[in-house]
C-alpha cells in the first residue's frame, strides 16, 4: 500500500483535491483535522489527559467538549498549544495506521491522509509521499474569507501559525498548482498515475 498526504496551507483547496482523489479515483482519504475533533470527544486516553490538564470541566455532562474552555486555553500561552498536540497527535496517528490498514484490506491500493499542519505536527513520516496543493496568497485570502466569513486579518494571523509555503513545497515531493493558470485535473491525473505505476512496480 502507498499512503500520501495532501496538505497546503488554509484555501490552497486541498480538501478540493481530496474529494478529486475520492470520487474521480477511488482512494480513501482520511481527514486529519475531523478525525481529531472526532477522537478528543471518543477516544479514553485524550479524554482522560484533558482532564487531567483542564479539570472536571473540561467535557459537559452529555460528554461533549467543553470547546470554549479548551480555546481559552490554547490562546492563553503559545506552550499551551504544544501541551494540547502533545495529546491528541499520536492518538491521530496511531487512529490514521488503523483506518489505513483497514483499507489496505478492503483492497485499496492507495490511501491519504489531508493535513494542513502535516510538517507541524511531524505526521510526515507516517507517509510514502507527500502532495502539497499550492495557490498564491491573494487567491488564498479571497477563498478562506468566502468560506469562513473572516476577515483578512483573521486570515492572515491563522496563515502565520503554519509553515510557509516555500518550505512545503521543497519538503513535497508532488506540488500542485491551483489556481486560474493550471490544469487542476491534468495535475492531479498525473500524480496519480505515476503512484499507480509505482504501486504496480513494486
């Protein structure tokens, strides 16, 4: 099996290109950013490391995450941010191994995993390959204020917390181009056709 991970930084369009992967070529894609939403609220071990560091409060009686007492958390001290990863991050991944062996016995032959803190959170190495979906910043502020309804400063400060651009795209072996200038789908078949051709290579 080849595991690659799609990443690029907020409004390249890499959940775009992930629903391409998805529904033009049948491989699965794990969303790493949902999975964890999902894995602070079931999963025993971040359960019980938040309220070891948040106290009692830090899940409501229904044993929905007290969100607002996590954020003022994070943003109190930037460590604090790093106390939280430290947390949920191998329990991500140790979830990604699972799911993608999963499919591996479904018979997929290719599996993903999007990330936009791929290099941040050091999940790199749980990968053969590495796809990053580039745009230019212009491009990027214009998407990511339509779909979130925040201003560009707020766009702005967000982009500042991930790895730049130009260390992404020397890090990824496979970059591509989306914007107005690019054959989005050509690129896309191309990745995956040389996978492909790897995977039967092998």
């Amino acid at each position: 099996m080849i595991k690659v991970a799609i990443t690029g930084g907020i409004g390249s369009g890499k959940s775009y290109v992930s629903k391409i992967l998805t529904e033009r070529y049948q491989i699965p894609v794990y969303n790493a950013d949902d999975e964890a939403k999902r894995l602070m609220v079931s999963n025993g071990v971040i359960r019980s490391e938040l309220i070891k560091l948040l106290g009692p409060d830090a899940y409501h009686a229904d044993g929905s995450l007290n969100k607002p007492l996590l954020s003022s958390y994070l943003f109190s001290l930037p460590e604090h941010v790093n106390q939280i990863n430290g947390i949920v991050h191998p329990q991500v991944r140790s979830d990604f191994y699972e799911w993608a062996d999963s499919q591996s016995k479904k018979g997929y032959p290719i599996v993903a995993i999007e990330s936009a803190i791929l290099y941040e959170a050091k999940f790199e190495d749980t990968v053969d390959d590495v796809i990053m979906v580039y745009a230019p910043i212009s491009l990027r502020l214009k998407r990511a204020m339509a779909r979130d309804g925040a201003t560009a400063s707020q766009i702005r400060s967000r982009m500042r917390q991930q790895l730049a651009d130009s260390v992404k795209k020397k890090k990824a072996r496979f970059v591509i181009y989306n914007d107005e200038r690019h054959d989005l789908g050509k690129q896309i078949e191309e990745v995956v056709t040389t996978l492909r051709n790897e995977k039967m290579n092998d």
